[in-house]
C-alpha cells in the first residue's frame, strides 16, 4: 500500500499522532488481509463511504478499504544530512515513502519543551526543509560526477544521459537557492531519467500543524496556522490542520461517543481522515472497486493509469494477461441496482488499453 512517513522536530506531537494513527488501525484491524504490525509502522483503512453502498447492493460478506501505510520516522534533526548521529539512517527511510507528512508545532504549552526554545513553525520547516536540501544536493553531486566520466553506449542512453545532466543542473540550481527539487518543471523524459535517484525534495510533502483542542473549529485564527499556510504555498506543499492531542483522544472513546465529542469541538470529523484525503490528492490518487459476494475491495491507483495497469495492481498477472474489463460507473451502478441491471441498461463499459477514465 501507499507509504507516508511521518517526520518533524522532537516534541511536536509525532507520537501521539502515530500512536493514534495504531489504535485507529487496531480498531479497523477485522476488515485488513494483514495483521502484522511493526512498532513504526501503522496501516489505516482509506474512509470511503462508496464502499459501504456497494457493499450492501453486493451483499458482500466483507468490505475492504484501500490502505495507507504510515511510517514513523522519528529523529529527523538538524544536522542529519552530515551523517549526525542516526541522521543519514533517517534520510534513508525517508527515501522510501511516497509522501512526507511534516507534523509542526503550532500549539502553546510552556509545560512541553520546544528544541529552539519556542514555538516556530518557519523555523521548524526552514530545519527539515534544508537537511533534505543538502541530502538532495549531495547526492546530485556525486551523480554528477559520475555522469561526467560515464561514456553511454547508444545514442538512446546518451539522450537519457543529457536528459538527466540538464535536469539535474537545474535541480541544483533550485536546491542552491533552498527550493525543492519538486518546484522544477521537467519533462516527463527528464523525470524518467532521474527517478532512479529518488531525490527527497522531490516527493510530496503536506504540513500537518497541530493545533490545540481550542483551535481545532478555527484555526485561521491561529497565527503560527497561517505561517505554515503560507510557506505550504511557497514551497508546493499541502497543508492539513489537526490536533494530535485529540486524534489520541478520540481513539479512547467508543465509536458512538466520538460524534459528539467532535461536536463539543466545533468540528464533524476527525482529522485522521482528512490526512489520508489529503495525502490522496496531493499523490494524485483515484480508487476503483471490484464488488461481489465474496468481497467488496477499494483499490488504489494513480490518476492516467491505463486499464491494464490498474488491473496490474490486484496481480501483475492480469497486467500481463489484460484483454479487457468491464466496468460500471459508480452514480450508474447504484442506480441500477445491481451488475445484471446495469447491464441491462447498456451502461456497461468496456475498458481496453485506453486511459483509464475516473469513476
Ligand atoms: P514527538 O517528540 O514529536 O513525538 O512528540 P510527542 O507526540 O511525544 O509529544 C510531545 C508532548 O506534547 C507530549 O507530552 C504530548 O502529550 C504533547 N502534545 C502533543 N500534541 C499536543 C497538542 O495538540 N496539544 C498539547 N497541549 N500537547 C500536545
């Protein structure tokens, strides 16, 4: 499943984010093929209430979210580029989630410790941002120089060599300047070229700041919110407020309480799924569902994945084997009522090897 690593400064609320991130996925834990959990490691069920509705129109004996998979990367601090402490270790993880989610402090208490001596989200941003920077930078220049020696044997390797100096040049640049890699525009050929780098700065961050319990039903009115609104912004990001401290709460109550705890809040949902939705759309994902008796599953695929592809990711063996799907748009198989009904009605697709088309 989807990856996201959880990062950030020490004492902003990482833990009490993740552990919740656990119980929420202990709770879900009879719907999950998988069991097996590792300590920083934790999966979570993708809400989707389309599934339930399917599920029922099927009568399915289970319904089976799409997943993420939470990483927590703790230790990430400054210096960690240099190889300071268990820095580069850290750095390596990283390179393996498909997004980042940079918890912020954004919340006052005098009782918990801030490593700069006060709240700072710029700061606290401005630290990871550039320990990723120089890791970027880093590795660039050692590609570089090897780019410079390598003789590419055919003219096909030779184009993808260039495409790789002139992108990475400019990359370069951009990181120099404390931008991301991610806000350099490349050709898709050029991102091909130098995806086996798997550069940090690269990948999807979203800030989570998070707030007070107080703040939750406002938080524009927080002023440290705003900052990292802004720098989200500035640096390509996205952002999703939260409060770690209640997210733990929540996860203490029974289910039927939790509504109305939210509402003593002044908000109607937890922000756990408005983490996953917005990790969704950053990493540009769609879901599709296979339903029947036996299960109905919600997949996860990226947006312009062609049919074959898509069906490469229930088994490779049906990207292989792919002669065609068939499919039933959602509004239209609901409104049918069942497979047979839709068909009927001729609101059948067939998918061939043409794009994909959004549910
Ligand atoms: P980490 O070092 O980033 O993993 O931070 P922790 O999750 O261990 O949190 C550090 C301290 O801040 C703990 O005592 C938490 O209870 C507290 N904390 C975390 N989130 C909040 C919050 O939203 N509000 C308040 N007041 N305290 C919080």
């Amino acid at each position: 499943s989807l990856k996201a690593g959880i990062v950030g400064l020490p004492n902003v609320g990482k833990s009490t984010l993740f552990n919740a991130v656990v119980e929420n996925g202990k709770a879900q834990a009879a719907n999950f093929p998988f069991c097996t959990i590792e300590p920083n490691v934790g999966i979570v069920g993708v809400p989707d209430p389309r599934l339930h509705v399917l599920s029922d129109i099927s009568k399915s004996q289970r319904a089976v979210p799409a997943s993420i998979e939470f990483v927590d990367i703790a230790g990430l601090v400054k210096g960690a580029s240099q190889g300071e402490g268990l820095g580069n270790k850290f750095l390596s993880h990283i390179r393996e989630v498909d997004s980042i989610l940079q918890v912020v402090r954004c919340f006052e208490d005098n009782d918990i410790v801030h490593v700069n001596g006060k709240v700072d989200p710029k700061s606290d941003i401005d630290v990871i941002n550039l320990e990723l920077v120089f890791s970027d930078l880093d590795q660039i220049e050692k590609r570089m120089e090897k780019l410079k020696k390598g003789k590419a044997k055919d003219s096909q390797s030779k184009l993808k060599e260039e495409a790789e100096k002139s992108a990475l040049e400019r990359i370069r640049e951009a990181l120099m300047d404390g931008k991301p890699a991610r806000s350099v525009t490349l050709t898709d050929f050029e991102k091909d070229a130098i995806k086996h780098l798997c550069l940090l700065t690269m990948k999807p961050i979203i800030y989570v700041a998070n707030v007070a319990e107080s703040e939750l039903a406002e938080p524009g009115s927080n002023p440290y919110v705003k900052e990292v609104m802004n720098l989200a912004s500035e640096l390509q990001s996205g952002i999703v407020t939260i409060s770690a401290q209640v997210e733990s709460e929540l996860t203490e109550l029974p289910s039927e309480e939790r509504t109305e705890f939210l509402k003593s809040l002044g908000v109607s949902e937890s922000g756990l799924g408005n983490l996953i939705r917005a990790t969704y759309s950053l990493l540009g994902l769609r879901t599709y569902f296979t339903s029947g008796e036996k299960e109905t599953k919600a997949w996860t695929i990226l947006a312009g994945m062609t049919a074959p592809q898509a069906a490469g990711v229930i088994h490779s063996d049906f990207e292989k084997g792919f002669i065609r799907a068939e499919t039933v748009a959602y509004d239209d198989f609901v409104a049918a009522g069942s497979l047979a009904a839709a068909r009927e009605k001729g609101l059948r697709r067939e998918e061939c090897v043409k794009l994909f088309r959004e549910f």
